[in-house]
C-alpha cells in the first residue's frame, strides 16, 4: 500500500508540473518569438551500470524508474508581415545573440528597435549584437539582408550574430522569448549562408492555444483521478490498521 501511495503521489506530480508548464505557453500563445515547452515522461535507465532501485531511498521506487523531461520546442511559428524596417524574423534555424546586465541571452523574436544612443535593442531593452558587439546604427535608412547583414543608406554597418546550439531543447526560458543556455553547450554562431533573415515580418509562437488547452484539461483531470486513487489507498491502509490493531 505505500508503494500505491507513493506512485499516486509521483502521478500528481507529473500532471502537475505539466499543468504549469502548459499554461505558461498558453499565457504566450501571444508572444512574438515565444517557444513552446513539451513535456515527456519517460523511464531511466536502469541497466547494469545505473544502480537498481531501492524502497529505502527518500525517493521511492516509482521516482527512480520515472524521469520527467520539458525540452523547448524550436519548431518554426508562423511569420506575419508588419512592415517596419527593424523587425526582422528568422526562417529557420538560429537565435538572435542579445545582451543585458553584462549577460548574454539568445531569441527568435526581432521586434528591434533603436534607443536613445540608437543602439538597436529588442522589446525589453536588451542590446542586439552583431560582429563587433552591441550594434549602432547611424542615421539613414535601414536595409536588413537575407544573410543578416544591415546597411544603412547602402552601405553596410553591421551583420546580425545568428547562433544555434548542440541541443536547443536544453535552453532555458528566463522570461518571454529570451532564453539562457547551459554554462557546458556554448553558442555556435551559423555561417551566412545558413541563416536566412526576414525584413518586416515578425515570428509568431508556435504554441497551439487549442491544443493546449486540451491538454491541460486532460493532465488536470488525471491529476483528479491520481487524487481519488490516493484517498482510496489511503483508506485501505488506514482501514488495514486500526483492524490489526483491534485485533492484537
């Protein structure tokens, strides 16, 4: 019965965190650049190397056997048309390298724009870089190249830093599109051949609202099927107990 206590407990937990995880991208479903976060459940690996589960562990039989994953999904989200000449999208793989507080970040949205030492900055103010660093646009206008490089009255200033990872489900979101990557996965930057940037269109997130919604719905009502398995074991035990007690 404590194993069935145990493993009720573990279940809640999994539809709980992926409750949580799917209403983030449903509060981002909005979000230009915004990636989804999956989640998957899948048993570890309990060969010969790896050491065999114990019931005397804090954690319990069913937490070793079970490992819950959320890797990002760098699917490619829809492109709209805006027409202004500092958003830019990516079409296909590649993160635009930004910066702020002295940290480096990566993301798909290009909503860009120039501050007030026209530095070209994302939404939240983080500076954009490019070959030489955080990237200064001079007075003129703006043509953004398929390759990522930006003139300005014809004449090239800068190129657009386009990086990818070894694995993009490692990235981490640190609030809306912006992600953090592992200290061990540095950032490779893509020839410019490999990237291919478009001018006056955002990318849209490439969470589904439909679909999400559906599978929150069903991950809350597991989480309520796991809680009434839970009372019933629950019940049994205490039930179990108090008759031997009686009865010794």
């Amino acid at each position: 019965m404590l194993k069935g206590l145990r493993a009720a407990e573990t279940a809640m937990n999994i539809q709980l965190a992926k409750t949580n995880v799917m209403a983030n991208n449903l509060a981002n479903v909005d979000t230009d650049g915004f990636k989804q976060v999956l989640t998957q459940v899948t048993e570890q690996d309990l060969s010969e190397a790896a050491p065999a589960p114990t019931l005397n562990t804090s954690r319990g039989f069913i937490d070793q056997i079970l490992d819950m994953r959320s890797p990002v999904d760098m699917t490619q989200g829809p492109l709209r048309e805006t027409g202004r000449p500092l958003d830019v999208a990516l079409r296909g793989e590649g993160l635009f390298k930004v910066s702020r507080d002295g940290r480096e970040y990566y993301t798909r949205n290009g909503s860009f724009s120039l501050d007030e030492d026209r530095r070209l900055v994302t939404s939240d103010g983080a500076a954009v870089h490019g070959a030489g660093g955080p990237i200064e646009l001079p007075e003129g206008e703006a043509v953004v190249r398929r390759d990522g490089m930006i003139l300005v009255d014809g004449a090239e200033v800068d190129r657009l830093t386009v990086v990818d990872f070894a694995d993009n489900g490692l990235l981490r979101h640190v609030g809306g599109a912006a992600f953090d990557a592992p200290s061990d996965m540095p950032a490779q930057p893509l020839e410019a051949d490999a990237v291919e940037v478009v001018q006056g269109a955002l990318e849209g997130s490439n969470a589904n609202p439909i679909d999400t919604m559906v599978g929150m719905i069903a991950a809350q009502r597991a989480f309520e099927l796991e809680s009434k398995v839970l009372q019933a074991t629950d019940r049994s035990l205490d039930k179990a107990v108090n008759e031997l007690s009686r009865k010794a």
